[in-house]
RNA sequence: GCCCAGAUGGUGGAAUCGGUAGACACGAGGGACUUAAAAUCCCUUGGCCAUUGCGGCCGUACGGGUUCGAGUCCCGUUCCGGGCACCA
C-alpha cells in the first residue's frame, strides 16, 4: 500500500512543469488551433477568495481536454490593473498605486500557481506596463484617425472625409455624427484650423466632445453608464450628478447596429445577449417635422406610434432642449426660468425615484402636420435630451407618461382604437383597430385616414404616407451612447495627446508609448482637477519629440500634455489580442500570428461584465476589425459566465447582556443577538469551543450552553466577505486538502454558471474520491499493475461507459455529473480488482484535465510517455456498451398497461414481440386483447390491453 | 411596467430527446475495527402506512391541460434571482 500524498506530488509537478515549460505553447500551423480565455483579474488587496478560481479551474479543464484531444491550445493569463479599483485601493492604505499593484500581482501569482493552472505564463500581460498600453494609446490614435462610413458601414480614414469636405462639403455624405452639419466646399476651406478641428470633432471615432458626463465628485471623476448604478457610482455608492464637460468620448453608438447584429453569430447565453440587446435598445420609429404657429422655427419628434398621430394633444421638448430657448414667449419666461431652474437642482437620482408629474408651458403652439391642429408646446423633465430629438408628441390616450401628464394639466384626450377605455388610464398596448384618425366629420392632410386598420397596419401606412409627403423620415433610435473616454485620475493610461494652441493633436506614433509620469501627489480632486496636472515633466517638444519641462512650455513648439487619463476598459478591451504576441514591438499583434489564433474560441467570466467590458471590447474588435488587425468581427465566439461563489456564514448566538453562549437549537429558550463567527473555527457546522475562546480576547471568559455536548451554529448564505468571516481562502484548502482536491471539488459543487454558496464541509468526498482512486493502482505490496493482465468485459464496460459520459460532459460543460461518474467509476473498478494496466492508463488520462498532479504522478509511475497533458484523448466503442441481457420490470397500476426494460440495440418490432412473448407478460396478457402497443427509444415498451 | 432565467429530500445537486425521480456527494442515524481518537469499511436515509415479510399510497412551488406515460411540453398562479426602465 501506498500512501497519496498529495503535497510531494504536487509540489513536484509544479516545479516540473515549470522547469520544463510544459505550458508553453507557439504558432504550430501543423495543428489546429484552440484560445481559451478568462477574463484577467484586478488585482486587489484581499487577494483571491475560493470563488475567484471557479472560472479559470472551469476553463483550465477544458483547456487541458483540448490540448489532450491534439489542439494547439492558447490558454493565456494577466492582470488587469490599471483603473478605479487598484487606485481606490492604493488611496485608501495611502500607498502609491505602483508600489500595492506590484504587490497585489505577486500574491495573485503566489496564489494562483498553487492551483495547477496550465497558463502560458510566457505570456503575461498587464494592462500598467508601458510595453502593453503603446497599443492602447495607439489605437486611441487610430479612432481619432477614423470615421464611421454608414454607407460602407465600417471606420474609414479621416483623411478621406477631409477630402470630401475639400471637394464637395457635407453635399452627399455618409457618416455617423454628433450632430448634422451642413456647410459648402468653399465653407470648409475657409474655416480656420481651429474650426476645422472642432468640425472633424463631430465625425471622429475618438473626439473631444462637450457633452453631459455622470460626475461622481466623492471620485473626483467622470464615470461611464454602466459604472452608474441607479445613480449612484457602481464602486462605492458615492453619488453621481450630471455636469457638462468637455472630455473624450468614443463614438461607440456607431456601430450599435452591428453591436446587435453581430450578436447572432455568437454562443452565449440568452440571458446576456437579452442584457446587450436592451442595452443597446434599438427601436424603430419615425421622426415627423412640427411646425410652429407664427413663427419660422420648426423641430422634429420622435415616436414609435406613428399610428396615434390623430391623438396628439400636445408637445413636450426636453428642459435641456435648444428649442426651450427659441420656443418660449415672453409672456412665459418668468414661468419657464423657474422650472429651468428647479430642473437643474434635480439629481439623476432624484429623477428616478420620484416621479411626480412637473412642467410648464413654453407660450408656442406646434402645428400637427396631419390634422393641422394648433396643439400647445410644455417643457417638461420627463422628456429626456439625450434620447431620440428631444421633443415628442404627446398622444394622452395611448401613452401612460402623457396621461398622467394630461391629467396633470387638464388637457384633452383622444381615444384612437375601438373599445379602449380611457377614462382612468391609457390604453398603451399595440393591437386593436384604429378609430378617429380621423375624427367624423373631420379631413386630414390629403385625405389620409387610418380608420378600420389595425395598429400594426397603421404604423406601417404611417410611415410611408410621412415619408413620401415629405414630413419627416423612418428612423432608427438607439438607446447606447458613445463613451465617455477620460478620466480625472492617476492611475490610468496617459492620452497620446497634446494642445498646440487648443487644438488637440496626437504625439507620433514613433514616439509611443507616452508613459505615466511620476507625481507626488496622485489623489482626485472635487473640483475635477485631473492629478497629472501635478506632473513636472509634462509638455511635448515637437522639435525634439519628447517629454520635457513644463516650465518650458512656449506657444512655438513646447506644447502642455493631456491631462486626463483612459478609463479602466481601455487597457481590457483589445487584451486578448496581446495574449497572442505580447512581446512585439512593432504592431499589437503581428499579422500573421493573428491570423493564426484568430479570435478567443472560449471565453469564461461574470456576467457582471454584460454592459461594461463586454461590450467595449466588441466595439473595439470590430474597429480593429475594419482596420484588419483583428481577423474576425467578434471577439468571443463562445462564452460562458460562471456563476458566483457566495459565502456561507456562520452564526454563534449570544445571550443579551451576557458572555454565555447558546447552541442553535436551544437557542429559542432565551432572547438572543446572532453573532457572526469565523467560518474557519467552525467544522460541519460544529464551533470549536477553544479556538473561538482564542478568536477574540473578549471571548476568552466566553460560557456556553451545549447541546449533546457540541455547541451547534447557525448558518445563512451571504456575499463572501470579510466582515462576515466567511471569507475561505484557496492557500488554505490547498494546504489542507491539496490542489487536485481543490479543483475536483470546485466543479462538483454544482453547474459552473449557477450561482452556489461555498461550504467546505462537502470536500471531504472529492478527496475521498482521489484516495481511492490512488488506491486503485497500488495492490498490498505498493506494487503496480503488470502489463500482461487482460482487462475483462466488465472493466471495458466501465472504462467506455465513463469516457463516454466524461468527453460529452466536458464539451457541455457539465463538470459536476462527469466527477460523479468518475467516482461511478472507481468504485466499480474496485468492486472488480481491476488490474489491467491499459485500463488503468485510461482512467490516468481521463482525470488528467480534472487533477493534473496525480494524474502525472501515477502516468510517470506506470511509465507513460512524456506528460500526460499531452496523453491522447481516449475515445469510446459503443460495443462494449451494449446490454448483455434483458431487464424486465413489470408495471401494473390497476390500469390497462405495463412497461418493461430491454437491451438499446433491439428494433422497435424487437422490443414489442420480446414484451409480449416475455412469460412475467403472459400473465397480464392471458384472456385480453391487445389494443395498443408503444415502443420508444430508452428500452421501454407499453402494451395497452382491455 | 417590459424582457430573461429559475423553483426537485435535512444540504449541494442528478435525471443530456417526454420513458424506473432523487445518481453522486455532504450531513444524520446504526454497526465493525480501535484503550481512545483519527483514518477506513459496512448498513439505513423523500414522506406516510406495512414491516414474519418480500408490498401499498403520496410525492419535483401551486392549479389546470396534452399524452399510454410529464420534473421535462402547453395555459394560468405564486415566489426567488438577473437585466432594462419617464427611451416616446
């Protein structure tokens, strides 16, 4: 007998791989090619907690299985660790983000190398290392280089624009904007290079844009959509209020369109592409010119019920709207300054909680170019700026916002489809059939009318009657924004950026990367006063190409540097094309290794990334995509989010007002306080009386109230965390139970997208399984299986049964029921004294991807060749599966029928005549008729009888 | 409000195509070995009834339906989780 120890086996294995580079992988064209990613970690301070690993031990079996199965596998790993996290930390230990990163990032890679991952460590990256973000500040200088062509529906040279401008003006072009322009050849040419930056401005990719950013002050930065949540910042619940600053933005709204098309094409869950499909929230509607009464002002709704148009009461225009200026009468100013002003005192959140109805006339009437109808203009803070033009019709009848608005200032309200009732709330579903459009007796614009048709008919007749009258367009809305692309931090990417008498220019593109400066001061400032304007050395010499003194600044050719910073995403967003060529100075990833490994094949990570990362990164593949640096339209063909390990607390229960504790079920006798106590002291729920004595120093005089002897704790699923101390740390698991053990029992834990909590008293079982699969290969004399033993039917049936259920569970990611069967497995092995040496190699490299360690170990011990990562993936032969006799089960529920079992490979006729000639059937068959017999696959046939 | 995904023993979870519900593991109870503990092994473990008998009934959140047969499919309800949300 021998004994498993697990902590010489892995330790050796370890260094092995490492001395040997068994994980190093490069181009092989003579092979296919197989990138598995996870998304790279932040580096934070508390280290990795048991639920951090559950992704990359997932994908790290998968990996190892593909490499077994002769693909050439990319299975890459790096940090993440520039952005708001890794500073907020530093900030808060009053340390300098550089010195924690570091720091962070050794213990990660301390941890992480204890679990037996088959990373390429060759190909580190991190997104603070000026040798990785050269590209991120060098395709920033590609977007700001590039236009966003809606006719070739790609990015093209801004150069190309330019020229179209020198030539012909905006006459006839076709590119995504900030706002539509309109100016001549002559126009153009004359403007000044400052004009003409700011022109250029509204059609590139990565512009400097005046626009409405969510400030969090307590940050001291701008933060992105997703980064807010229900307005608050998404790290720290500080608040966020709305503010107009300048800032880089990147024209992400662009490529919405195939943002959502592109989602087709794509293996990921419905639920995250239902995340990204609302997100990006696409609607189809139309936009209809509203005249003014006396007046020359026009402007433009937008609405999805072109149908309603009949039902427009009145207008309503956004408080930020440019129209409120031009639209409101003398008579109403006063009235609409002090609305204006109670608006502006309103927070983002403020108006998303209350909603309370608020607005105010503006004194103009606009014109309904269907009925001709005279209809008044309010203003009101329901009616969002940044969405379609600002401005709607208001249809009471059918829209529950303009109902209430109504109501509210007692307008009219036109019921427009048969049989609604509006007279306690709109009526806002789309089916039914028109009426009133228009109204008897009445005639509208040329005669048209909707009346008899149903909505759908109606909003489609809609449309084209607009269209092809002239007043208006069918346009497509989308509710995703464009990027807000600085930040008023340190710790970031610096921009590749500076201002020659406030023009923005890039800095060449030999001279990247423009590296972080060191300041003394890094912290955020309130005011929004960006920290690398601490920076001494921060101007560009344009003669000499460098960085230099800012002191030396002139307005010849010393310029001032940008002092913003990228966000986060940046640095995350084109990772996974670093991964393939990390070390290349020359281009972000070399042509043709890119067009080897093409894009991620499998890609695991948290669904908390569905509005944030996982967009940004579509985004910028499909740039570079359109610059052909990329090699394929998406980044991740397939993705999987695994789900989050919560913590399971632990509970002591503290009689009032005294030391003395008592067991959870005696625990309603008295009038307790739960206490949350160290899940770490606590076995199966059973408290170790001495170690929580020795926990806290009040606890030392600590008096207990057992129960047959064992103080018993409570315990409650909550969000793994240090203040619950129920934070258990994979070193520790390691340490006690092994690696292998670790893994094993992380994927038999459930599915790896569901969400579970972590409870360490279920590991025992993994590690009881490895024991005795070790067991399985040493008889009593520690000797191993000789060559010569035949391996009997019985084995085969077992060994072809489990690399059948293993190999489709892998593919299905099914980790849990595959580690069931291996236990199947062993046990069945066992019961049979298996002995047959091809067997067992078998069983050695299956377990390979699960248990790397023990699976080398006994390889080598049974003289395996080389690792057995690279050990081939067995397949199955279905003849030695096939059922050797028939299984008869009879069924008889005082009802008119039976079933039974029988062997896979009979026919349907088979399976009927063997029921029906079986002697156990006879007896249920004697003296009746057969009315019915139903043979299905799965061994069952059900004869009806009467 | 709209959209998506769920609900199975004391616990985590199996049942992959509509075909023996509860695999596997934990926990619990009983037993063996042991001075004792640890480790290991064996038995029981959804509920109720019967247990000198080898069986019966009920059971996959709830109410209906389709089917020879439903955890699985359809309709309705409740509850939990996630996304979007004055987006016109």
């Amino acid at each position: 007998m021998r004994e498993y120890d697990f902590r010489g086996i892995e330790a050796k294995w370890h260094a092995r791989w490492v001395a040997n580079k068994t994980y190093h992988v490069t181009e092989d064209e003579t092979k296919q090619k197989f990138y598995v990613l996870n998304m790279f970690p932040y580096p934070s301070g508390a280290g990795l907690h048991v639920g951090h690993p559950l992704g990359y031990i997932a994908s790290d079996i998968y990996a190892r299985f593909k490499r077994q199965q002769g693909y050439n596998v990319l299975n890459p790993m790096g940090y993440d660790s520039y952005g708001l996290p890794a500073e907020q930390y530093a900030i808060q230990t009053g340390q300098h983000p550089e010195i924690t990163t570091f720091r962070n990032i050794d213990r990660y890679r301390e941890q992480l190398d204890k679990i037996g991952f088959s990373f390429d460590w060759d190909r580190e990256v991190r997104t603070c290392d000026p040798g990785y973000y050269h590209w991120t500040q060098w395709a920033f200088q590609q977007m700001f280089r590039s236009y966003f062509c809606t006719s070739a529906n790609k990015a093209m040279p801004i150069d190309s624009l330019i020229r179209h401008f020198e030539t012909r003006g905006t006459e006839g072009i076709t590119a995504a904007s900030s706002e539509e322009l309109s100016f001549t050849a002559a126009e153009w040419q004359a403007m000044s290079e400052e004009k003409k930056s700011r022109t250029l401005m509204n059609y590139r990719i990565a512009f400097l844009g005046e626009t409405m950013v969510n400030w969090c002050p307590k940050l001291g930065t701008v933060l992105a959509n997703d980064e807010v949540i229900d307005g608050v910042s998404e790290r720290g619940g500080y608040p966020v209020e709305q503010k107009k600053m300048r800032q880089w933005c990147l024209r992400v709204s662009a490529y919405a369109q195939r943002l959502l098309d592109g989602l087709q094409t794509l293996e990921w869950s419905d639920s995250i592409k239902e995340t990204q499909k609302n997100w990006i929230g696409r609607s189809e509607g139309t936009e209809v010119r509203i005249g003014v009464a006396d007046s020359d002002v026009e402007f433009t709704i937008f609405t999805t019920r072109a149908d309603t148009m009949f039902g427009v009461t009145f207008f309503v225009l956004a408080p930020e709207s440019e129209l409120v200026r031009q639209l409101t009468t003398a008579g109403q100013k006063a009235e609409v300054d002090k609305y204006l002003a109670y608006v502006k005192g309103r927070t983002e959140r403020d108006r998303m909680i209350d909603h309370t109805v608020t607005g105010v006339f503006s004194g103009s009437y606009g014109i309904n170019p269907i009925t001709g109808d005279k209809c008044p203009i309010y203003i009101s803070e329901y009616v969002l700026s940044g969405y379609g033009t600002g401005a709607i019709m208001a249809v009471p009848a059918h829209d529950s916002r303009d109902y209430a608005f109504a109501r509210h200032f007692d307008l009219p309200i036109i019921p427009l489809i048969e049989g609604a009732d509006v007279s306690e709330e709109s009526y806002d579903a789309k089916e039914g059939t028109v009426m009133n459009s228009p109204m008897a007796g009445k005639t509208a614009f040329k005669g048209f009318s909707l009346n008899g048709l149903s909505v759908k008919e109606a909003i489609a007749a809609t449309k084209k009657f607009v269209s092809e009258n002239g007043l208006g367009r069918v346009k497509v809305n989308f509710r995703l924004r464009d990027a807000i692309f600085s930040r008023q931090r340190y710790w970031g990417e610096p921009f590749p950026v500076y201002y020659k008498h406030g023009i923005p220019c890039m800095i060449p593109e030999e001279c990247l990367p423009v590296e972080l400066p060191q300041v003394e001061n890094f912290l955020p400032t309130e005011s929004g006063e960006p920290p690398l304007g601490n920076a001494q050395i921060w101007a560009w010499d344009e003669v000499n190409r460098k960085i230099v003194d800012k002191a030396l600044i002139d307005d010849k050719t010393i310029f001032p540097i940008e002092l913003f910073t990228m966000p986060g995403f940046a640095g995350s967003s084109a990772y996974y094309l670093r991964y393939m060529d990390p070390s290349n100075d020359h281009a972000l990833v070399d042509d043709r290794v890119a067009a080897y490994w093409q894009n991620v094949d499998l890609y695991v990570g948290g669904s908390e990334h569905a509005t944030g990362h996982l967009i940004y990164s579509r985004f910028w593949n499909k740039f570079l995509f359109d610059l052909g640096v990329s090699k394929q339209e998406e980044p991740f063909h397939k993705l999987i989010n695994q789900g989050m390990i919560q913590g399971r607390s632990n509970f002591v229960y503290r009689i009032k007002d005294t030391n003395t504790f008592v067991s959870l079920g005696l625990k309603d006798r008295y009038d307790t306080t739960p206490i949350h106590v160290d899940v770490n002291i606590v076995r199966n729920d059973i408290l170790d009386v001495d170690a929580f004595k020795a926990w806290r120093p009040e606890y030392e005089t600590a008096e207990f109230i057992l129960e047959d002897g064992k103080y018993v704790c409570g315990w409650a699923v909550e969000k793994m965390s240090k203040s619950m101390f129920n934070v258990v740390n994979p070193d520790m698991i390691v340490e006690r139970y092994g690696a292998d053990t670790l893994r094993l029992y992380e994927m038999f834990l459930g599915p790896v997208e569901q969400s579970k909590p972590w409870d360490t008293n279920g590991i025992d079982g993994c590690h009881r399984f490895l024991k005795k699969f070790w067991q399985l290969f040493w008889d009593k004399e520690g000797n191993l299986p000789a060559d010569a033993t035949e391996p009997t039917a019985d084995n085969m049936k077992t060994l072809h049964r489990l690399i059948k259920k293993v190999t489709a569970d892998i593919e299905a990611f099914s980790y849990n029921t595959s580690i069931s069967a291996f236990m199947v497995a062993t046990n069945e092995l066992t019961a049979q004294k298996c002995r047959s040496r091809e067997v067992l190699m078998q069983m050695v490299t299956l377990l390979a991807p699960f248990a790397p360690h023990i699976a080398e170990e006994l390889w080598e011990a049974m003289g395996g060749e080389g690792s057995v990562c690279d050990a081939q993936w067995p397949s199955f032969d279905e003849k030695f599966l096939v059922e050797s006799s028939v299984q008869l089960g009879v069924q008889f529920n005082g009802k008119v029928r039976f079933s039974m079992l029988f062997p896979t490979d009979a026919t349907p006729e088979e399976m009927v005549r063997l029921a029906t000639e079986a002697p156990e059937a006879q007896k249920y068959l004697e003296g009746k008729q057969v009315v019915k017999t139903i043979a299905v696959p799965k061994r069952i046939v059900n004869i009806v009888v009467k």
